[in-house]
DNA sequence: AGAATATAGCATGATTTTAGTGCTCTTTCA
DNA sequence: TGAAAGAGCACTAAAATCATGCTATATTCT
C-alpha cells in the first residue's frame, strides 16, 4: 500500500532516539519505556539493524545498542532496506522479474518510479528525521554542526 | 511494504492500455485478453476509478471505458490515492493522527518523507508511465505532440 | 421486441503479510 | 555468582490483499 511496516516505524523510531543518545549504549528496555512500542518487535528489529551492522549491540550491564556511523551518514533507504527488503513500488522492482512480464506494459515506467522513490530515501538522512521533530531535549553531540 | 498493492498495478496497467486506445472504449475483456490479468478484480478497479471520474464507463456492445481526461494530465498520485486511499509511507500521513503520536519523536520527519514520494507519483503521469516502456504500436493521437 | 454486449452490484473464501508475544540461552560486568 | 542485556527459537492472531461466481441493469443493434 505504499506504506512502510511497523517493523521500519520502529526501526526508525528506535534509531532516531540512539542518534539522540550520542555515542552511549541505549537498551531495548530503555527504549520502550520512552517509546512505548512492543518490546519484542523492537527487539527482533534491532538484531536485524545489527546483523547489517547499522547498529552495534553490547551485552551486559550498561550494554545495548549503538549508532555504528553518524546520524547524518545513514540514509533512510538504507534502513528500509534492511528491514523490509529491496523493491519499493513494485515487487518486479527488486530485481526479480515479473511474472506477467510479457503483457506488463509498464514495467519500465514503474521501475523509473520506483528509482525515483527511492532516491528520496536515500537523499533522506537519519540525522534529518530526528531533526524535523525532536525539540532537542539535550544537545546532542552528532548533530552539533548542524544549521538550526 | 512500500509498494503499490495489485489493485494499483492493474489499474495503472489498464490506464496505460487505455491511452494508447485513444478516444475509442476499451472493455474489460479486451484489457484481460491483453494483459492477462484476473478480469474480476480488474473490473473492480475500473468500477472505482469510474465512480472518480478518471475513466468514463459506456454500456452495451461497443462499450467500456476510457480516460477522462488526456494521458498527460493524469498523475499516478491522483490514481493511487484512488485505489487505495491517501496516506503514503506511514498512516498518520493520511491526516489521522497516530496511536503513539505522544511518543512518535519522527512524525514531521516521515511527513516530510511522505510528502516527497507524493511528489514523485505527483509529477509521473500517465503518458510518461506508458511512454516508458511500449513500443508504441499504433500512432496515438493523445501522444502527437510528445517529443519522441 | 428481443438478442447480444458490457458495466454494476453483491458476498464470500483463500492466501499472504504483518503484528505481536513467551521463554530460554548466552554474554558481560560488577 | 548474580544481575543486566542481547540472541535465538516457534507460534498465534489479525489484517490486508487477492481472487472468484452469479445476477441485475443499461445500451445497442437487428
């Protein structure tokens, strides 16, 4: 339906409060508790990010999971990608080819669509999606060079 | 999953087959004949997209539909908002506000995502989504004035 | 008037995706 | 060695999506 899963609403979520954490640990509890999303779909989410290393995981007291590049270096496309897989648009956007590819007239134009979208997630930073919102509950040192 | 659902892609398809019958009515089951595509499903769709004045339906024989208005005014924002409702990339950008709205700390920033993939199916028209991939096999006369 | 073509309308079933959850194991730090 | 925290594992429930059959109504042509 054109619309992101929950899993990448999390996901993004999750990610835009580390980017406000800095460099410390944050943990899935902690998380939770301010985020007030389900803790294990949360959890599932941040093993995937940290499987395709866009977070680290610490175990242990004081562990949890961190940024492993700056804010401003993570797209969003990168993100859904991860966690919803390629193909935007289309499925036959994935590079798979679809199945009533014969008769589908418009398989060019989708893919151009899709290209187009995605380019828009990719231009959009993590950094930018926290910016648009947060009223900058402490100041972060990531974002210190940002124009405010 | 940020994609279109089939509703959308057959549609679109039929649009694109649409474009090319210029003036003349198109039926259902030509469309199917070519495009072998589930016929129920794509009747629904024209049905909807009858009701919001996209096509224009004619009964009885020499019937069926064709677009409303030329190839190159029709958006693929107007089309997709139709055949399955507005709000892109997340629900609460469908103006409904979001269950966890409170804690949503990147509600503008995804806004702001939603509002440039809008963008994106608002610049694609119909002419260009055809105009991509077919072979062009009859002279249209709705496409005379496009540069080739 | 009647036959043929075509859309309109209606309800339902099957499949797929998505969302959500419980419990145990392993690692790490104090 | 105990507490904190992620890792791994399998399943259930709900929602969205896809698909389909049949009948009714409108229109055109003969």
């Amino acid at each position: 339906m054109l619309r992101l899963t929950k899993r990448s609403e999390y996901g993004l979520m999750a990610l835009a409060f580390m980017a406000q954490s800095g460099q410390a640990y944050t943990s899935v509890r902690e998380i939770v508790a301010k985020l007030r999303i389900p803790r294990r779909l949360l959890a599932e989410v941040l093993k995937d990010l940290s499987f395709s290393e866009i977070v680290e995981a610490v175990r242990g007291p004081g562990g949890g999971y961190r940024l492993t590049c700056p804010a401003e270096e993570l797209s969003l496309a990168r993100v859904v990608e991860v966690l919803e897989g390629a193909g935007t648009v289309a499925q036959c956007t994935d590079g798979s080819r679809c199945d009533l590819s014969p008769s589908c007239t418009i398989q060019e134009g989708i893919n151009l669509v899709a290209q187009r979208v995605k380019s828009v997630l990719n231009d959009f930073t993590l950094a930018e999606l926290s910016d648009c919102t947060t009223p900058r509950p402490q100041p972060v040192s990531l974002a210190q060079g940002l124009a405010v």
